[in-house]
C-alpha cells in the first residue's frame, strides 16, 4: 500500500520535473528570459527567506549573526582569503 502511493508520487514528481523543465527551455527560447533571470530570481527569494527567517541560515557554513547597525555593517569585510558570505541580522 505504502509502497503504491511512493510510485505514485514518484511519478508524479517526474512528470511535474520534466514538465517544468520544458516551460523552462520554451521561454527562454523563446526570448522571454534567460538563464541569468532565474538565478537571479532564486537568490533573491533565498535572500528574502533568510531575512525573514533568520534561525533558518543558522545552518549555513560562514553564517554570522551580529547585533551591528546599518552604519557599522557597511564597514565590515569578509576575512581575507574567505569567499565565504557574511550575512549580518
């Protein structure tokens, strides 16, 4: 039984990959957008979640949390050598 309802959302999940992925390649063949629109479109939303959510990227490596003002935040550099993100809350 368990097993039934597993194929059955495994393919539906399939079906709804592929499908997207067409939607996906049809626009951007078709000059709607492109590539560099849905990455940016991702981190904006990931950058949207985690500011609402800031208990969420506290499992995120190079993550920072800091009780700083605006002002002084602006003047903080990531670590030399680092290509590690610093997120300040």
């Amino acid at each position: 039984m368990i097993f039934a309802i597993y194929k059955k959302f495994q393919l539906f999940w399939f079906g709804f990959s592929v499908s997207a992925s067409a939607l996906v390649y049809a626009g951007m063949s078709a000059g709607s957008f492109t590539y560099q629109d849905i990455q940016t479109g991702m981190s904006d939303m990931t950058a949207d979640y985690l500011a609402e959510n800031p208990d969420a990227a506290s499992g995120i490596s190079g993550y920072v949390r800091s009780l700083m003002s605006q002002e002084n935040a602006a003047l903080v550099e990531p670590a030399q050598g680092s290509r590690l993100p610093v997120i300040l809350n």
